[in-house]
C-alpha cells in the first residue's frame, strides 16, 4: 500500500507567500479576540500582563483601518481589542464575573441587532401596507423593544 504524501511545503523566501500567512495569522489571532473565554484566559496566564504582548497588541490596531476590517467576521473583536489597550480592562477580565458580563452583552447584541436594511425595508413594507399610520405604529414597536431591553439590562455593570 503506497503512503499518502503530503503538499509541498510553501516556498519561505516568496515574500508574498510569507505576507499572506502573516495576514491569516494576525487575522485569525485577531478574531479570537471576539472570544470572552479566551480573554479570560490571556489574563489568567498573565500574557495580558507581558510588556511585549501589549505592544503586539498595540500594533494589532491596525486591524480597525477599514482596508483591513472588511475581513473581520466577529465585529466584537475589534471592540475587545480597543479594550485591552486599557490597563484596567486587561485586569478585570480575568474576572469569572467580567468574562460573563462580556459574555452576556455579546449575547444580547447578537439577540437583538437587526440590519439597518432590512429595517428599512420592514419600514417600507409597512407603509405601503398600513398608509400614515405605519411611522406612529414602527415608533411604538422601536420604543417597546427597547423598554425590554432596557428592563433586561437593569443592574448590570457599565464599562
């Protein structure tokens, strides 16, 4: 029976290849960021505390330019990653607490956030469906939504 092989390895002095696993690399390390377990887990091992990690977090930033960002599939990432450049945040999300809070806001904003278009396109729908009264009714839906929300949020930490 013959042995599988396995691909080539990639040409190291092709200075496109080396850029382009560079960008998958610092891409994918970004995303893990959206994670509030993995933070956790950088603070518990004191990374979060490493002078050196600071800075490759600082130099991270750049993922925020808009060139850049279109390849960010879990926005909360870039957030987290404002965040740790704040001393006080790299301490509390060590925290069983923060991580939960975390947690549950990312929850809450992926259980509540609707796209701006297809709002829009609920809002055109309803006039042509319902006439002047469709702005009054969307405005009471909006405000109740928000009385919920807002109801479920009391008593909870702010950043």
């Amino acid at each position: 029976m013959e042995e599988p092989t396995s691909p080539p390895a990639p040409d190291l002095s092709d200075p496109r290849i080396i850029n382009r696993t560079r960008f998958e690399l610092e891409l994918e390390f970004v995303q893990s960021l959206a994670n509030p377990f993995y933070l956790q887990t950088l603070g518990q091992q004191r990374i979060l505390d490493d002078p050196a990690f600071i800075n490759y977090l600082a130099y991270l930033k750049y993922w925020s330019e808009k060139e850049y960002a279109r390849f960010i599939h879990y926005p909360h990432a870039l957030h987290h990653l404002e965040l740790l450049q704040h001393a006080q945040f790299r301490q509390e999300v060590k925290k069983d607490e923060w991580r939960e809070y975390l947690n549950q806001k990312q929850f809450d904003h992926w259980r509540t956030w609707r796209d701006p278009s297809y709002l829009q396109g609920i809002k055109i729908d309803a006039k042509h469906n319902l006439g002047t009264d469709a702005d009054q009714i969307l405005e009471a839906a909006a405000s109740v939504d928000e009385s919920m929300l807002s109801e479920q949020q009391k008593g909870s930490v702010t950043l």
